[in-house]
C-alpha cells in the first residue's frame, strides 16, 4: 500500500536485461508509461508501470512491447518476456523474479551478447509459379482451359483438382528447394529456429540469430539469394529484432 493507502499499480515486465542498461528514450512503454530498471546484483527487469492491467490486449499494446524490446536489443542483449506479462504492484521483483534465477539470466545474457536476431520469411511468387506449373503440366493447362468463362459452380471439380495440384507442387518445391537456401543462410549465422509455413506459397519461415559485426556479411547473403531466386522467389527480411526465438530455457 502507498502512503495514501491507495494500492501500489501492477508493473508490466518486457524483459531482462543487464544491471545499467540503458533503456530507450524514444518508445513510451504499453499505456504510454515511462520504462524503468529494477535491478538485482548484475540483472536488470524492465518495468512500466500500469494504470489498468485489464486493458492489455491492445494491437497497441501489442506493437509497445515489440518497440521497447526491439530498441533495447539494439544496444545490449535482453531476454524477451512474454506478451501480458504483468506482476501485482507489491511484489518485490528484485527479490521474487530475479534473484531466484539471476546467476542464469545473467549467463543466458552472456550467451546473447552481441548478437541480434532477424526473420527471413521467403514465399513464391504465386503467378510466376503458376505459370511454371501450367506450361509444365499438362493437366493443368487442360484444367484452366475448361474452368475459363465459367461460373464456381459449373466447374467445382476441376477447381477442386486444380487447387490440390497447385498445392502438391508447391509443397514438393519447398522440400527440395528451402534445403540448400537455408544451408547458405545457417553459413552466415550464429544459430537459426524453422518456423512453421501456413500457406502453400510459404517456402521458409526461419529466426536466425547474427553477430552485430557480421551483419552486413549476413545481408549480403540475403541479397545474393533473393537475386538468385528473383523469378520465383520473394525474400522478406525484418529486424533486427529482440531474440524472441533464442532465449535459452531456465
């Protein structure tokens, strides 16, 4: 309780980091609140303060977490915590959160230094694809050519047959073409994490976790595939980012 007796506010946690980190100036924390450091010997949580922890579910407040966990990893290493992860306002987070596990979150630190992740997300492109898949095979040519000027349901069937093998030959390139791509990508890498594919175009999906000073060796790379693979591939590439897919378990 406060002095007042009003309630201590619950604090939201982002993530762990380093005791004197330096916390971004530029992102306001979820609700708008200012970020700070609650620190236990050489670890650190940063916390923002919350007016309602009921009203987290936001896209907003989605896209605040992603910020300040983004922006710290620019300069330091962090341990990402999970969206929502919210701590009562009289719990002694140095105390209940950190010290009980301090000497591994500072390892898990140690392991992450200079390094920063990114998510190379690569698809084919659907019409040059299709393309290659009608001009290779017959049945499909023959598929198109019935299902032209008519209506859904007049051609249930052949549409039906022509998704699955557009689909079948989708996923029988992912198998044989995604292996050497992320071979080459893994070369340039500390450490990769395969995310799974949704959609038939999906190639990869994959984290990769990259020195600092390796970067532009990394880009490079990139640049070169997506290159290479520009008449049927896209290459996505987004960070760099906080290590969400490499924090050690502890």
């Amino acid at each position: 309780m406060s002095e007042e007796g009003a309630p201590l506010a619950d604090r939201y946690l982002y993530g762990i980091v380093r005791a004197g980190a330096e916390l971004p100036t530029g992102p306001d924390g979820v609700q708008g609140n200012a970020l700070a450091l609650v620190e236990s010997g050489a670890v650190a949580a940063v916390v923002t303060e919350l007016a309602d922890s009921g009203m987290l579910g936001t896209p907003e407040a989605l896209q605040n977490h992603s910020v300040v966990l983004d922006e710290l990893a620019e300069k330091q290493p962090v341990l990402p915590l999970a969206f929502g992860t919210v701590v009562p306002g009289d719990t002694d987070i140095a105390e209940e959160v950190l010290a009980p596990q301090a000497e591994a979150f500072a390892e898990a630190l140690e392991q992450l230094s200079g390094c920063t992740q990114f998510t190379l997300r690569i698809t084919f492109d659907r019409d040059a694809i299709l393309r290659e898949i009608v001009s290779g095979n017959p049945e499909v040519a023959e598929l198109r050519e019935r299902i032209s000027g008519t209506s859904e349901d007049e051609t249930r069937n052949e549409r039906i047959r022509l998704g699955e093998i557009v689909v079948t030959t989708m996923e029988s390139w992912r198998r044989t073409e995604a292996p050497p791509i992320l071979e080459q990508i893994r070369s340039a890498t500390v450490e990769t994490a395969m995310r799974e594919v949704g959609q038939a175009e999906d190639v990869a999906e994959v984290a990769v976790l990259v020195r600092r000073d390796a970067i532009d060796e990394f880009d490079s790379v990139i640049e070169e595939l997506a290159e290479a693979n520009r008449e049927r591939m896209r290459f996505r590439l987004i960070g760099p980012q906080a290590p969400y897919d490499f924090v050690p378990e502890m």
